[in-house]
C-alpha cells in the first residue's frame, strides 16, 4: 500500500468526483424518485491524462508548483439524465458551465468561467459539448490544494429548471497526471448491464418486445447490475514506500472497484447502493470474499408504469447507467 499521505491525497480527488446528484439531503428515500432529479453526469472522457516523466514529480514536489501548463484545449462530451415521473414528457432548461470552484463552493469569479449551455432540452438524456481552455485547466492546477501535482479537478456547475423547482448540481472533470513514464491508460465509462435470478443464476432480462419488464402487483425480483471484469481497468498510483531505484519503484497498480445506485418511480428496492470498494480506515471481512452486489424490487400493490435505474460509478469519474421500464399488472 502507499503512505497515508499518498492515499489521502488520492482520494481527495477521487471523492471530487462524486458530489453531485443524488447526495442531496432533504429526501425521504433516495432511491425514490418522485419529482425534478438530476440521476447522473457522465464526462465522456471521464478525464484527461496528463502523462509526465518520473522525476517532474520530484520538481513539483520541490518546488510546490504545477507539474506542468498545459497548452491545448479539452473537449468533453457531457451528458445528463434528467427525470421528472410526474410528467410523461416535457422541457426542462439546463444551465451549464465549466470552472475553478471557490470555498463557498460556486464558481470562483478570478479565473475564467466558460458557458456550455443554456437552453431548454427534453427530459431524458441529454448531451453538451464543453470545450475546456487551457487557461482554464492551468487554473484548476494552480488553485488546487497541492497545485494540481496529484491531479486536479474542473468543475461542471450548474441547474436545471422546469420553471418551477431549481434543481442544482456539480461535476467533476478530472485531470490525472501520470508519472508513469507512459504506463497509464486513460480511464473510460464503464458499459452496464442488468441480470436477474436467483443468486448465481442470473440471467438476462426478459423483456416485451417494446423493452419492458412485466410484474405482477408485489412480485419481488431480485437484480444483479454487472460491468464486465475488462472493463475493470487498472490504473497507476504513487507511493512513497517503494525503492524508487527499481524499474517499477515508486507506482503501485490498482483495479477499479465499482459503486452501484438503485433509483425507481413506484414500489421499493432493498438498498440504496452497493460497492465493490474496499474500505480504506474500517476493518473489512475477507476482500476475497465475493460481494453481493444484487438488489430486489418489490412490485407495488397497484398495477402502475414506472421506470427503475441502475447506475455505477469506477471511482475515478466514469460513470453509466441502465434505464428499465417495468409494467406492473
């Protein structure tokens, strides 16, 4: 394992990445979704790497300053799932910018903020392209706690707004240096997919020919969300504790561990999320345990339409989700 500096500063970043819809306090449920919800934020990239020779870390470190300036603009796709179920169709405006976020957590006014969008879209998915200036990444870098030498973040900010409810949200888009020497993969959003079934005997939905689930009225069903094991990518981190006159000294390899949310519009789900992750500062039972990673929907007492979600996030800003439509009779 790497020093506790090294993991803290790691998941500093990491944690970034997750605030955003759904931590919300104020719900009864959270897995509930009754009203205006902004379900997910996915960054496609997820980041950018930023691949720098082994020693530009000893300099930064020596020199508390940036590891680099960068030069060139980013591009990245940003798509958002919005849902309202009390409305089978509808608009909602999304306003959108990318920015250094200050202490009292809104934009800081002293570096660049860049406009993505500010428009009126459908409920559903929606995707907007945000070109990242230069000025703007170096700024993260600078204003970042340890000057962006462990990598630093750009932040999605923003609202959406039927013209009623206001509902606002952050997103992080990563930069990762890498001091690899060119080891590093650039992270991707992992691809989901949902089973069901009894425990290892899962298998794939069945679904009508318009793509929903049919249940009975309090029918419980018992789902597995997976991601395929090669799309459990492995990264680089940093570590203090290794001999870094080793040819490998100095970087430890990890695997993704994926979180899972479950979100729906009628009956009940027995969780809220669950993770693969391991838990860094709790004892934890055996990690080569398996981990149930299933959910069980319980139908509603009522025939009703209503739509469960699965989403995961990999820990490092990659994120998807699976939308499926159940029809309860």
């Amino acid at each position: 394992m790497g020093s506790t500096l090294t993991r803290v500063l790691w998941m500093g970043v990491l944690a970034a990445s997750l605030v955003g819809p759904g931590c919300s306090p104020g719900f009864d449920d959270v897995t509930e979704v009754k009203d205006l919800r902004i379900l997910g934020i996915q960054c496609s990239s997820p980041q950018e790497l930023i691949p720098l020779p082994p020693e530009a870390l000893m300099t930064a470190l020596q020199t508390f300053a940036p590891p680099v300036t960068l030069t060139e603009s980013v591009d990245v796709s940003v798509t958002m799932l919005i849902v309202d179920p009390r409305k089978e169709s509808g608009d909602v405006k999304v306003r959108l910018e990318a920015c250094v976020l200050g202490s009292d957590r809104r934009c800081n006014d002293d570096y660049p903020i860049v406009p993505v969008a500010d428009k009126w879209v459908p409920l559903g998915e929606s995707s907007f392209l945000a070109t990242l200036p230069p000025e703007l990444l170096n700024a993260a870098m600078e204003e970042d706690t340890v000057k962006g030498i462990f990598g630093a973040a750009v932040w999605i900010n923003g609202e959406v707004s039927d013209g009623e409810t206001v509902e606002p949200f952050l997103k992080t888009f990563i930069l990762m240096t890498d001091y690899s020497g060119g080891a590093q993969a650039q992270n991707s959003n992992p691809t989901m997919d949902v089973l069901a079934g009894e425990e290892d005997k899962e298998e794939p939905l069945e679904l009508t020919d318009e793509g929903v689930l049919e249940l009975e009225t309090g029918e419980e069903i018992r789902f597995l969300p997976t991601v395929p094991e090669e799309e459990h990518q492995d990264f680089i981190v940093f570590t203090f504790t290794q001999d870094q006159a080793e040819p490998s000294g100095g970087f430890e390899e990890k695997t993704e561990e994926m979180t899972y949310r479950f979100y729906t519009t009628c009956g009940s789900l027995s969780t809220d999320s669950k993770s693969e992750q391991i838990v860094i500062f709790m004892e934890k039972e055996d990690p080569n345990e398996p981990k149930d990673l299933s959910v069980t929907f319980t139908a509603p007492d009522e025939p009703e339409d209503c739509i469960v979600w699965f989403m995961v996030e990999d820990g490092r800003g990659g994120v998807d989700w699976y939308e499926l439509p159940v029809a309860v009779k």
